[in-house]
C-alpha cells in the first residue's frame, strides 16, 4: 500500500499527516513567544528559518514534501507566513494551532484523496467506455443482421 494513503479499514495515520505534524513540532521546538504591537499586544509564536532547509535538511523528507506539508499546514490553519525569506534571508511562521486528524481529513485536496478523486474519475471514465463498446457491439451485430437479410431477399 502507498505509504501516503490509508485504508478504510485502518486507523493508521496517512504518512503526509504525520510528516505535517513531525514538521509542525519541529517548528515549535525551535519557535520563540513574541508580542506584536500591531496585532494588539497578543502573544504570539514566531518561528524563523528556512522552511525547505528544515524540511529537506533536518527532517530528511525528500523536496516534494516540502510543497505537500507546506501547504497542508497552511489550509488546515496550522501556519501562517508573516514574512517571505529568500537567498540567505529566514521566513518568518506564526504558528497557530497543531494539526489534527479532523483538520487533515477536511483537506479538500490532500494528495490521498486527489488519487481517490483521480481513480474514481478514471473508473467512471473506463465503464463509460466498457458501456459505449457494448452498445456499439449491440449496433454492429444489428447492421449485419440488417444486411444479411437484404443480401439474401
């Protein structure tokens, strides 16, 4: 079974959900509480670096992880980019709140349920052509039929 999905019948966590909430921890343990004045003196927690470095470097994830967690944490509501880094410049990330199995399974577009939607597209599309072949069978056997007794008339 691919590691990123998850079987009906399995309480197994899908492996981006856990990769989100690895990533996630990992940004907490190394995050800082500050006060944003502009924000109305709300405490917040502020993590900075370079996020394709942590995941890529410290969490050993291969690159296509990065855009899959990034983005799952962003939807879920987890993270929220304050600040925009590039070159040598670190990001800045409020994190927000953990993830959870709730907030995964609401993700319209995980790439677990993009491959169900994908095959379930696939399947519809593929008895739509088993379908179309039989009536053209049904067509076929009919003209000959058709012909056959012109022929012989």
């Amino acid at each position: 079974m691919d590691a990123g999905r998850k079987r009906a019948d399995d309480n197994t966590p899908a492996a981006l959900y856990l990769h989100c909430v690895n990533v996630y921890n990992r940004m907490l343990q190394e995050a800082r509480v500050v006060t944003d004045i502009a924000d109305g003196g709300e405490p917040m927690v502020i993590w900075e670096g370079m996020l394709t470095a942590l995941i890529t470097s410290k969490m050993n994830l291969s690159v296509p992880y990065y855009t899959h967690v990034t983005r799952s944490l962003k939807k879920m509501g987890c993270i929220r980019q304050l600040k925009r880094g590039g070159g040598t410049a670190p990001s800045l990330w409020e994190l927000i709140t953990d993830p959870t199995p709730e907030l995964f399974a609401e993700l319209d577009n995980n790439p677990t349920q993009q491959a169900r939607k994908t095959t379930d597209r696939f399947s519809l599309l593929q008895q739509q052509v088993i379908d179309q072949n039989r009536r053209l069978l049904v067509l076929e056997r009919a003209f000959e039929k058709i012909i056959e007794e012109a022929v012989n008339e």
